[in-house]
C-alpha cells in the first residue's frame, strides 16, 4: 500500500477528530446571536445606554469585536489544540497518537477553557473602548458564555457518539474496554445546562425584552432568530445527551441476556462520566464471571482453589508434573485430639473454621499459597513459580504472623481453651503436579521436602516451641529478614524415616 493510501486512510479514521474542530463557526453564531439579543432586551427604550452598545455592536467595531475577533482568536486555540491530530495524519508517531488520546478525553475541559479565554479578552478589549461597556455589556458576555456552554454538550456529544472509527484507530480492542483517565461534565450538569442556555435564557431574554418595552421592529429578527436557533440547539442537545444515556444502557442490558448465556461480550467505553463507570464495573464483572467459569471448566477436579487461582494467572505452570524450588510450611494444632473430643461434630467444624479464618491470612500476605487442608493442619508453598521470588523468607514472615494471628484468636474468646500450634518450616526441591485418578485429580507437591516440613512440626511438641525450620530454610532465609526475627540453634534431631539428623533452629 503506498504511502499516500496510507496517509489517506489515517485521516479518514480521524475524521471524526477533524469535525470536532469546525466548532469556532457555531460558537461565533451562538454568542452573536445571544449576546445581541441580551444587549438589545436590556435596552429599554430607544436611547438607552445598553441600547446605544447595541447599536455598536450593530456597527463595524462592535461586528469585529464580537463576531470577527473571537471567531479569529477560536480558531487559532481550536487549531492549536488539534494540531497534532494533522501531524499525525502526516507522521503516524505514536507520541502524536497519546496526545490526540489526552486532546479527546479532556474535550470538554479544553473547550471550556478556550470559550472563557476567547470571552474573557473580549470583554477586555470591548471594555477598553471610547464608550464604557457599563452593566449591560458584562452581562451579555455572561449570557453568550452560558449558551456557548450549553452548544458545547451539543456538539461534543453529537459528535463523541459517532467515533466509533476514530476510537478504533486511537485505541486496542482490549483498551476500549476499561475506563481512561478524562473529563466528562456529569449528565445532570449537561442537561442542566442545555436547559439554562436554550430554554430559560431565551425566555428570560423575551421577557426582559418585553418588560422594557423593546419595539418589535428593533429586536424581532435578533428575537426569532434565537428562538429558532435555541430550539434547534436545545432538541438536538436532549437528542444527543439521550443518545448518550439510552443507547448504551440498552446496550448493557443486551450483553447481560449475552452474559446470561454465556457469552462475554465486554462493553467498549468512550466516555468519562457515570455510564463510562457504569460499563467499567459491567466488564469487571464480565472479568470475574469468566475466571470463574474458567476456574470451574479447567480446575473443578481440584481441591485447592488457591492453587487453581495461582495457575489461572501463571501460565508457566506445567500440570503434567515439574521440579522446582519451594519452602514448604505445615502448621498443626497441639493436642488437637483431646480437645476435639469435647466437642460436638458442629461446634468442631465451627471452632475450626474460625481458627483457619484467623491464622490462614497471613500466609497469603507473604506470598504463600494454600495446598491443602488436612482437618486439623494446613500445608503451604511457597515458590517463585508461585509468586513467591524469596520464598525461604517468606515463609517464616508467613509463620510469624501466624504466630500473632493465633494469640488475636485465644483473646477473642472464640476458642474452648487456649489453642497452641506447631509450624515446620523447609526448603528444598519438589514435585509439583497431578495426582490422582481421571475422576478427582489433585495439584498437589511430593517429596523429600514435603516429608521433612511435616516431621520438623512434629518436633515442636519435642522442643517445646511453636515454629522450627531447617538450616537450610534458615540460611537462605536470614540474609533477608533483617534483625526483627532471629532464630536459635536447636541442635540435631533425628527424624522419622530419615538415616541422618538434621540441624534445625527455632524461630523468636
């Protein structure tokens, strides 16, 4: 394709930005028209000193300052602030595409700016000439403000909601459907101000007019003029903000009955206000719902949900088995089976699930990921295949916390006794991977590693502590945890079903 069908097609999918840049032509309209109308109903009678700065306006001087000069001053701001739009069309950078991305979402914003700046000078230069402008002239430039406001929502939004070519050449499928950052005056602002600057403007102007006995003959064709203009304006304003509500709301009620079915179907956002944030949380949920649905599809064989969470989003994980490097945790309740004897099979299950509620967290703050539950007991990994770079470190700041989270939950008064556990702590290489038969397969870790986590919290109750490790979990732990958590030397300890012993250490 040659360089000129290239530059061609760049522009035709701007050309909805380009539009948006005719609107000095309708500003200059709006603000005449309402500006002469506002001098002309201030009037009074024939004489008057608003009458006679109606009459300059009227005239050559007034023509230049109020239609001339701002329409002159619009256009250099509107073409300065799309001007990389016409660079880009030229040059397809995509520095000029994030500008013109920030120029399209603070549309609203810039505009306004540029109408006050263009009124603002102005009433300057109209205040600075041989006859003074006096109350009546200040308050025209408030009126033509307001009704430029007020065209502004009417044009942007008439505009904004045919972009659809425009937002496909600014922006990835994927980004269209999250919210950008940007400006949008909310919607009870828009239709307050199409109502203000097309309906009760106009009617205070026709009133005011009358009010000062104005003759037909001086202000009839400014008068009809306005009311044609102001219904215009006002019909395709309601139009277009409609459009803008309706239209999407319709569309996300649409990909609800899709959703409902199973479909997906993510909803594109081109604004900032409340139906933008509308569609963001819509598509959110549409996230949620498919990681669930993908959670049940591929992983309802599992039993640890944690663990089919970590491989939703860790696409490195082989399920077919692998080697790797982990800290395993096991944490058990000390003298679980008298204590369990007391109790009912309802107020077991209860003590036991407020005992997980309490020290489980901790070991997904620190990076941790939940095997298994083994009633009394859980076992936790910690690997970087999981997320966990530092995992030696990890695990005994896991271990700590749990420590603080058990004496939280024996002053809470939820326990029938005071609840004591053990925690082993080891590291080394494992097998990660699916275990089990077609019908109930698990993900689950085997090994050496595993067995000597599990031995080294049987110890515990031997050393009368809560939380041994290994030395090969303390070394590669210390260097990282700094001085707030030391470790003592235990000795060595034999361990079931191991020939050698193994120096451990004790966590304080």
């Amino acid at each position: 394709m040659s360089s000129s069908q290239n530059k061609a097609d760049r522009k035709k999918s701007l050309n909805e930005f380009f539009n948006i840049l005719f609107i000095p032509f309708f500003l200059s309209w709006v603000s005449g028209a309402f500006f002469n109308m506002t001098m002309l109903a201030l009037g009074g009678a024939p004489g008057g000193t608003a009458r006679g700065l109606a009459d300059i306006n009227a005239g050559g001087t007034g023509f230049g300052l109020h239609f001339g000069f701002p329409f002159g001053l619009m256009c250099l701001l509107v073409y300065l602030w799309g001007r990389p739009a016409h660079l880009y069309v030229t040059n397809p950078d995509e520095l000029l595409k994030a500008k013109i991305r920030r120029r399209l979402g603070n549309i609203y914003r810039d505009a306004f700016l540029m109408i006050l700046i263009v009124q603002a000078v102005t009433m300057v230069l109209f205040s600075a000439g041989d006859r003074p402008a006096g109350h009546a002239a200040y308050i025209a430039f408030a009126v033509a403000f307001l009704a430029q406001a007020a065209l502004l929502v009417v044009y942007i939004d008439a505009h904004l909601s045919k972009q659809k070519m425009l937002m496909r050449a600014l922006y990835a499928p994927e980004d269209l459907a999250r919210l950008r950052p940007g400006f949008s005056p909310p919607i009870y602002i828009k239709i307050s101000t199409l109502v203000i600057g097309f309906a009760i403007l106009p009617f205070l102007l026709i009133y005011t007019a009358f009010q000062n006995r104005v003759p037909w003959e001086t202000i009839g064709g400014d008068m009809t003029f306005m009311i044609f203009l102001s219904s215009l304006l006002l019909l395709n304003g309601l139009t277009s903000v409609y459009n803008g509500i309706q239209k999407p709301l319709d569309g996300l009620i649409e990909k609800m009955r899709r959703v409902a079915g199973g479909d997906y179907a993510k909803s594109r956002i081109y604004f900032s206000d409340e139906v933008a944030y509308l569609k963001a949380g819509f598509n959110d949920m549409v996230d949620g719902l498919k990681e669930r649905e993908e959670l049940q599809d591929t992983f309802g064989k599992y039993l640890s949900i944690e663990i089919a969470r970590e491989l939703i989003h860790n696409k490195k994980v082989n399920l077919g088995g692998e080697d790797m490097e982990a800290a395993v945790m096991f944490c058990d309740i000390r003298n679980f089976t008298p204590l369990s004897e007391t109790m009912s099979a309802g107020s077991l299950v209860d003590f036991l699930n407020k005992y997980f509620h309490y020290i489980t967290p901790p070991i997904a703050e620190h990076n941790g990921v939940i095997n298994k539950f083994l009633g009394d007991a859980v076992m936790a990994i910690y690997t970087p295949t999981l997320g966990s770079g530092d995992y030696a470190a990890d695990a005994v700041r896991a271990a700590v916390g749990m420590r603080a989270a058990l004496a939280e939950f024996n002053s809470s008064g939820q326990a029938p006794g005071r609840v004591e556990f053990g925690v082993g702590i080891h590291c080394g290489k494992l097998v990660a991977g699916n275990i089990g038969t077609k019908a109930r397969l698990e993900y689950t870790f085997i090994g050496d590693t595993v067995n000597i986590a599990s031995r080294l919290e049987s110890k515990t109750r031997d050393f009368d502590t809560d939380i041994i490790v290994s030395a090969a979990a303390m070394e590669r732990a210390r260097g990282s945890l700094g001085g707030g958590i030391k470790f003592e030397p235990l000795g060595k300890a034999a361990l079931k079903g191991k020939s050698e012993t193994l120096e451990i250490y004790k966590v304080v």
